[in-house]
C-alpha cells in the first residue's frame, strides 16, 4: 500500500512540474519588491506602496494579487490615499490608464488557468472515470482480502495407488 502512495504522490508531483507556467525567457527572474505597503480601509484593496523616487505605485488587492504601476505622479497616490472609496477611485483613476506589471497573482486566476489547461473531452473523461473506477476496485478488493483471510487447503495426498500420480 505504502508504494502505492509513493507512485501517486511521485506522478502528482511531475504532474505538477509540467502544468506550471513556463518562465517568459531563460533570464527571468521574479520581481522583488522593496516598496513598504500600509494597510488601507477598503472592501477590494489591502495594502499601497508608493515610491517617490522612482514614481511606482504597487497596490496589493485582497485576493493576494499585486500590481505595480509605473510613472504615477505623487499626487494620484495622495488621492488615492485620502479617497473615500479607494476602489472607485483605483477603478476611474488608476486602470487602464498606466504601464502595469503584475507581481503576484491571485491564487484564484492562477487555480483557473490551471483548470483551464485540462479540459478533458467526453472520450477522455470516460477513460479517466474507468481508470479511476477500476484503481479503486482494486484496493476495495485488496482491503477485503487483507482483512478477510482465506483458510489455508489441507495439502493433497498423494495416492499412488489411484492412478493420478505414478512415480517413475
């Protein structure tokens, strides 16, 4: 049984090694950033950052996603800041009108893009239901044999006399 669960956790995990995301090139690095975050009252957004260095704004939503904006002036932070509905404002004030990067996306878009990549057809979801009907056949059987054990036969006596077994 024990090699049983290896086999399933050892597939699982190359399964899980081919469905990740390819990186965008040989290089690719994942985005660090070094921009303190405070905590905002908002129903859609956790967390902004802002550097006035380098006017980047990161906004870190409630679903875990964040973005980085680039080239946004101090003064849109400010208001985003002292907005009274900072969604609404994010939503007419800050999308689609800047460069973005995403840092971090959101467990729920990673879940479905996974999900989208196994759309299985009718064919192959018969094949899969099989399989899976016939692995849990076997362990159903297994599990009755290990703990319903069959009586050992009496060995056969050989009698040479009848005829089935004749020595030479």
């Amino acid at each position: 049984m024990q090699r049983v669960w290896i086999v399933i956790v050892i597939l699982t995990a190359v399964g899980a090694i081919r469905c990740a995301d390819p990186p965008e090139s040989h290089n690719s690095q994942p985005i660090v950033s070094h921009i303190p975050r405070e905590p905002v009252h908002s129903t859609a957004i956790g967390r902004v950052g802002y550097s006035k260095r380098r006017h980047v704004l990161e906004i870190e939503f409630v679903n875990g996603a964040i973005y980085r904006y680039l080239d946004v002036p101090s003064s849109v932070y400010r208001d985003l800041i002292s907005a009274e509905s900072k969604a609404r404002f994010y939503d007419f004030n800050i999308t689609d009108q800047r460069q973005v990067s995403e840092l971090k996306r959101p467990w729920r878009l990673r879940f479905e893009a996974l999900r989208q990549r196994f759309v299985l057809t009718r064919e192959e979801k018969r094949v899969l239901a099989f399989v899976l009907l016939a692995f849990a056949l076997g362990l159903a059987v297994k599990h009755y044999r290990d703990t319903h054990p069959q009586p050992v036969a009496p060995p056969l006596k050989k009698n040479y006399r009848s005829g089935l077994y004749s020595p030479r």
